[in-house]
C-alpha cells in the first residue's frame, strides 16, 4: 500500500543509503497522517551507520501507538547509547504494554553497562513479558555482581516461566557444548531384555541415567484387575510412584512419552450412573512436580467405527442432557527430562553417521492429530499399535538408543524397538503376556550382539550386578 503523498519503498530505501536527514525530518514530521508514519517507519528496514535518529524521538510522544511502537523498534535498531535518556524516560511513562516491552527490548539492544540500572528498575514490572524482555537484555551482564543479585531472587517468581528461564540460566553450566561420553550408550546388561515381575522392584534395579526414552501406556484404572488399587488416588500414586523412578533412570533431556486416556468405570446398575476419571489431566500435574517438562500433546485418533457405542439411548430418544460421545481419541504426552540444555546438545553427544541414519525418511505426520487405527490381539486386550510405537521411537530417538517400557504387556515398544534399530528395556508381570512376547520378540531379533533375554527379577538383579563388576 503506498501513500497518497506518493511515497515509495524504494523512495524511502533511496533516501535511507543517501542519509538524506532533511526528507526523513519532512516525512516523520509528527503532523504526518498515522498511515503515512507508519508506512514510511515500517519500511525503515536496516538502518545505516550513520542514520540520525534524532527524526525519530518526537513521535515517542505520538498519540497513535502503532507509531509509538514503530518509533522505538526504528530506534532500537540503532543501539546507540545516545539515545538511553531518551529510550529510558520513555519506557518509564509509556502506558501500551506492546509498546513498553519494545522499548525495553530497545533499551537491551544498547548492550551498554550504563542501562543496567535502567533494566533493572524493569524487573519489578507487573507484566511478565516486560519482567521476561528486561531478563533477556540483564542476562548480557550477567557476570556483573549487581545484575546477579538483582536476578537470582526472580528464581522464585511467583510466574513459572520467569522462574524457570532464571533457574535455568544462573545455573547453566559453562560447558553447556561438552561432550557426555556415556550420553549415547546404555549398560550392555540393559539391552534386549525383558523382564517377569512387578514393575516397582524390577525398575530399582535399573541404574540411574540408563534410559534414552521411555513409551508406555499403563493398566486403566477400571481394567479387570484394578481392584488392587484402593481407589483412584491410589492408583494415581502407583503410576507416579513408577514415573518417578522413569525420571532417575531417564538421560539427560531425553523424553518419557505416555499413552493414556479417560476411563469410564461402568455403573452398578440403571440406578446408578456410570463415573468418568480424566487421568492424562489428573497424572500431567504430577510429573511436572517431579522433573518432567511438557512438551508435546499429541491425539491419537482412532476410525469412528472403532469406538464403543455410548449413545445409542439417545439416538432412539434425543432429549437433552443425555448425550454421550463415542470416545475415539488417545492422549499420546510428550514429556523430557527438565534440563538447561537445548535438544541440540542431545544430538552432538552422537557420532553424526548415527544422528544421519536415524533421520526420519519419507512422509510424516505435521500435526498433533495421529490418525491410526487400533491393535487387536487373542492375548491381550489393550495393545496399542506398532504404527504408534514406530511412530513414538523414531522421532523421539536415536539408532542404538535404549528404550524402555515398565508395562510391556505382549512387547509392542521391543518389536517397534528392533526394527528401528534400537535395543528394549521390558518389564512385564503377567506369564501369558511375557509367553506371548517372547514369540513375537524371537520373530525379530534383528541385533546379533544382543539377542533377546529373559529374566525373572532375581536373575536381572543378579545379571545388574555382575554387569558392574
């Protein structure tokens, strides 16, 4: 869109190479209509060494804040340290929170000692992205003594995400870039095992940091046998009781992808009325409390046929109030273990041949929606599908990982694990599950140096031991 004064892009790119002080002074004349500021401030672009941004201050004081905001961002661009008295008096009484918040960001751009008191002064703001804008630019300083002291009590922000980002930053490592030698290699012990037993004796067993990824969909709360679980607290704490130890046992900012959905506990009889629990709202508090960060929420979306038919009264009837939806989805959580370092650095713990063979070929899914239809199986009743774990395993790690599931049920995660080219990690209680595993395991014992075995828990803790020796 160009002006009715007949002002261009290129005009204004001309007259920007030309420092051509006086046409800018004429055009940014704060008597200009809105549009054309704005125009002329929003095709600014780069500025050159030498531009006078002294045309710029009086629209600080512009009535519009569209052009206060193209004003400060123009000036930023400058990050001359001339311009702090004027950047510093005009973040104390701008109103326009968006406008504010540039202003700080202009004020970090001077990367100037001078600012730092200014910045400060920022860090009680009521807005948090204001607080977030003035962390950014202290952050610069931040081996100056009353920037630290000015930081660190920010860590306890009552706002997580101002809390976090300084928890993470005061307490970054220098080597944040270094090599972790065992960061890519798990116990030999570990590799290609499945172990019979109870879940929360057999995962003690396993050494801290061992596991690249863990993928797992635990028993439901109404399956047959949920009667061991006192109620639904209960059975809460069992499941974090186990995603606890997941955490000990996790690499460093690998991840912990749960399967999970509502359950509906069926009614007693027609004088009663069915109960629903939410679990994947009532676990995801739990783990975040004990390390894990959300990543990722990912539906599992099953064929409308698939579904069991909750609605079949009301379709007959139609009265309100008695509706039930067919429950066609699954919750797939992505979750990894809290860290302050980026998913980059995870990656440069591996040889590139390995992190170039375990890219993801082909077409693949670009949203949160996974459409795949379910598993069936003679053995057990609620086996998720291979589609799923592939899927799950090869985005969320590497060839020759370890990945581990706590309730294996038939091996779905170590069948998925072995033809990706990673090892498994199994727990499973139940001996016709484990019988069952063990045949589709021996069906795709892919790795030669690692063929499948089977422990009860007294020989794993046995085979853990020796493997320390």
């Amino acid at each position: 869109m160009i002006p009715k004064n007949g002002l261009t892009e290129q005009k204004i790119d001309r007259e920007k190479i030309r420092l051509n002080t006086d046409f800018f002074r004429e055009v940014l004349a704060p008597n200009c209509s809105e549009s054309s500021l704005v125009f002329v401030l929003e095709n600014l672009g780069r500025l050159p060494s030498g531009f006078n941004g002294d045309v710029l201050l009086p629209l600080l004081s512009h009535p519009s804040a569209d052009v206060r905001l193209d004003t400060v961002k123009n000036i930023g661009k400058l990050k001359d340290i001339k311009y702090l008295t004027a950047l510093t008096k005009f973040a104390n009484s701008e109103t326009n929170s968006l406008v504010k918040r540039e202003a700080v960001s202009a004020l970090g751009r001077l990367k100037s000692p001078k600012a730092i008191k200014t910045l400060i002064h920022f860090l009680d703001d009521r807005d948090a992205k204001i607080v977030l804008q003035a962390i950014r630019a202290l952050l610069y300083f931040k081996k100056y003594p009353e920037v630290v002291d000015a930081l660190t009590p920010l860590a306890q922000h009552s706002n997580e995400l101002i809390g976090s980002v300084l928890t993470k930053e005061l307490n970054r490592k220098t080597a944040a870039r270094s090599k972790d030698k065992s960061h890519a290699q798990s116990p030999d012990v570990l590799k290609n095992v499945l172990v019979q037993g109870d879940v929360r004796d057999i995962i003690k067993c396993i050494p801290d940091d061992s596991v690249h990824l863990t993928f797992t969909s635990p028993p439901y709360y109404n399956a047959r046998d949920y009667t061991i679980y006192h109620s639904y607290e209960d059975y809460l704490d069992f499941l974090s009781k186990i995603f606890a130890e997941v955490h000990r046992i996790t690499k460093e900012g690998r991840f912990f992808i749960l399967n999970t959905s509502p359950v509906i506990i069926p009614r007693m009889s027609r004088k009663h009325s069915s109960s629903r629990y939410l679990i994947p709202f009532d676990i995801h508090p739990r783990l975040t409390e004990m390390g894990w960060e959300f990543i990722e929420d990912i539906v599992w979306k099953k064929p409308d046929p698939s579904a069991r038919n909750r609605n079949g009264g009301f379709f007959q009837h139609r009265k309100p109030l008695a509706y039930k939806a067919n429950s066609v989805v699954e919750y797939v959580l992505v979750y990894r273990k809290k860290t302050d370092k980026l998913i980059d650095w995870n990656l440069d713990q591996y040889p590139n041949e390995i992190v170039n063979k375990s890219k993801v070929v082909g077409d693949y899914e670009k949203t949160n929606v996974w459409k795949i239809a379910p598993a069936n199986d003679k053995v057990h009743p609620a086996i998720f599908p291979r589609e799923l774990a592939n899927r799950v395993i090869q985005l969320y790690s590497l060839q020759g990982d370890l990945i581990f599931d706590p309730f294996a049920g038939s091996a779905t995660v170590g069948y998925a694990a072995m033809a990706s080219q990673r090892y498994f990690l199994l727990a499973e209680k139940e001996p016709a599950y484990i019988k069952r595993a063990e045949s589709l395991l021996r069906d795709q014992n892919l790795f030669c140096d690692h063929p499948t075995s089977l422990y009860s828990l007294e020989e794993f803790r046995a085979a853990i031991r020796q493997g320390r020796m």
